[in-house]
C-alpha cells in the first residue's frame, strides 16, 4: 500500500475506535468510562460493536462531554473527530457538560468548536443551564468568555431568574457583578424581584435590593414585589421591601445615588436584632402593644409618609381583633429602619413626630418610658 494510503487507513482505524468507544453507550458504557482515564494505546482494547448507526455516533459525542471526560474529548478533537450533532432535545455536548457541571470538559469544547451563545430547541444556552444547576465556578468561568447575558431571543427565564428560582445566591452575586441588567423580564414580565418576593427569599431580596433593582416595575397583573409578596403572606419580606422603597425614595429625594449608600450604618432590609437598638425597639414594641389603640398606627404611618399601599400591605398579614397591635409594630420598626439610615435620633424624633402627629400624651409615655429603661440599664451595668 502507498503512504498515501497507508495513512487514510491508519486514519479510519483510529476514527472507528474512537467511535466505537463514543458508541459504546449503547452497551458497553463502563468500558469507554473506564478507557477514559487509560493511555491513549489502550482505546484498542474497548471491544467492538457491530452496526453502528449515525445515532450511535450522536449519542456518543454526547456522552462524554455529560461524563466530563476530558482526555477523550480532546482526543476527539485532535483527530477533527468531533461531532455537532444534537441530542433529542436539542443539546449540543456543550449545553451536556454544562448541566453537569464540567467546567473543564466546558473548556475544551469552546476552545475547539463549540459556540459560547449557541441554544437547544427550547432556546436555551449554556450559561442558563449552568446557573440553573447553581454551578457557580462554570458560570464564572462563561462569564469570563464574554458570554450573552442578554439574548436577543424570547427565553422562559433569564440567567437571573433561574438562580433566583432555584435559590443559588452565590451565582446570583456572579450575575450582577458581571453587569446583568437587574430588572429584566421573563414572559410573565417579572423582573427577578418580584420571583424572589413571591418565594419569601428574604436572602435573595436582601441582595437584590441592595443592588438597586426598580421597585416601582409591575407584571402582567399590574403588581409591584411589594403586592406579590404581600398576597404571598411573607411578612419579612413586605417590611423588606416598604424600608427599601422609603430608604430609596429618601435618597432619591436628596438627590444622592442609589448604589452609593453615605451613612455610618451598613445598609440592610433585613431585622434589627442588634443589641444597639435593643432599647429603642423595647420602647416601640411597648407603643405598640400597650399605647396605641386601633387605627392610630395608620394615623402615625401616614405623619411618617407611609403610602396607602405600604399600610395595605401591612394590614394584609394578620388579622384579627388584636391586629393592629402587630400591624402598628411592624411599621415602627421600619420606620425605625429609615431613622437609622438617615442618621437620626430615633428617641427624639420619636417624641417630636409623636406630639407633630397629635399624640401629646404618648409621646410624654414614651419619655418615661426611655428613662426608665435607660435607668435600669444602667443598673445592670454597674451590678
């Protein structure tokens, strides 16, 4: 035989090997996983398999991307052996080792041939199904290719959406870091927000609302986040998302940018459980529950700018004769939130928007009341 020859023969050998091992799925998988980590002399020992079809081939591309073997698919390359077919569903071997996870079988393949951007039937990319599977070194690693966040294709759910739905915060924080647009819509036309508020994710909210998300966009229904989390019962969450919009509305007011917070205090949304303001919540929770009578917590809220729809949203959790009492304590303490982040003095403004608001006598109460606790704190110190 010429070398001519000689070499497109040796060249078939070790193509139908290879594809033989790649088509092994249909039987004899353990073999091509176990050849997988073996030299590459020892793919001549994986036995063969008589009748090998185009889909045997198909299958087998896929197979080993799914299994992140990593030697054999830059084998396959090597050769130009390499396949773009796509599985039933329309993945291609990247969007496979995607789903799992292999950010090194991942690496191979973009480096060779596979494109970064490229979706399956249900206009899904690599990068979605990464975050879906809150695969955060993957994500990371696509997003350092320069991957589309923006598709200009009309998906179920945005990369965002998809960590938001399935709860991986870490992936969430990769997302905005890399400049994801923070309010986009799915087909519901929810902003990632209003996911996250209808689950009661107070973690996923916390983030969100710190980047500066839009708290004013509303869904098909014409409900904001406020809205969803308040038909959803989420508590947390509604006081969240009313100190966001009045934290906010302030900065907006003083014309200071959202996502530059200049106060001493750390911005959060979450509760206060700090043993700083435990004195001051100990003298609202005693407003609230032994001092205002029915419907002057709304009273109160409204001196305080509260909107109807924030007092709404309060009243919609809980119900009962004795309501008012929790409703009236949960709007103190977010209007506590927002003297704090503004840098007041919660114990004077209180006593000076008590008696604005036409309460003389409670603000009196509340007076005795801090001195009385401050006294006995002081006593507790010193004992």
């Amino acid at each position: 035989m010429d070398p001519a020859g000689r070499a497109r023969g040796q060249g078939a050998t070790a193509g139908g090997l290879l594809l033989r091992a790649a088509a092994a799925a249909k039987g004899l998988r353990e073999d091509l996983w176990g050849a997988a980590a073996l030299p590459w002399r020892s793919l001549s020992r994986i036995p063969k398999r008589e009748g090998l079809g185009e889909e045997d081939t198909a299958v087998a591309g896929h197979e080993l991307p799914e299994r992140g073997h990593v030697e054999m698919i830059e084998k396959l390359t090597f050769l130009n052996l390499h396949t773009s077919e796509k599985d039933k569903g329309g993945n291609t071997a990247l969007h496979l080792a995607a789903k799992h996870g292999h950010s090194p079988a991942v690496q191979v393949l973009l480096a060779q041939w596979q494109d970064i951007n490229e979706m399956n039937e249900l206009n899904i990319s690599s990068l979605q199904i990464a975050t879906r599977n809150g695969h955060a070194s993957l994500v990371n690693f696509l997003l350092s290719e320069n991957v589309d966040l923006h598709q200009k294709v009309e998906p179920k759910e945005s990369p965002l959406h998809l960590v938001v739905i399935n709860n991986h915060i870490t992936v969430v924080n990769s997302l905005l870091s890399a400049q994801h647009d923070i309010d986009i819509l799915n087909q519901k036309q929810q902003t990632p927000l209003h996911v996250a508020a209808d689950r009661g994710n107070v973690e996923l909210v916390e983030t969100l609302l710190k980047a500066g998300c839009d708290l004013k966009a509303v869904d098909k229904q014409g409900k904001t986040a406020l809205a969803v989390a308040s038909r959803s019962n989420h508590s947390l969450v509604v006081g969240m998302l009313i100190k966001a919009e009045r934290y906010y509305a302030w900065r907006e007011e003083h014309h200071e940018s959202i996502r530059d917070p200049s106060t001493g205090f750390t911005l959060t949304f979450k509760q206060d459980h700090s043993l700083e303001t435990r004195h001051i919540r100990t003298l609202l929770w005693d407003l609230a529950y032994h001092q205002l009578k029915a419907n002057e917590w709304q009273r109160l809220a409204r001196s305080w700018n509260f909107t109807d729809d924030q007092i709404r949203a309060i009243e919609e959790q809980w119900s009962g004769n004795e309501s008012f009492r929790e409703h009236g304590h949960r709007a103190l303490l977010i209007w506590l939130h927002g003297t704090l982040m503004t840098q007041g003095d919660p114990a004077k403004q209180l006593y000076e928007e008590l008696v604005h608001a036409g309460f003389p006598k409670l603000a009196e109460k509340t007076r005795h009341f801090k001195s009385k606790t401050d006294s006995n704190s002081k006593k507790c110190v010193v004992s």
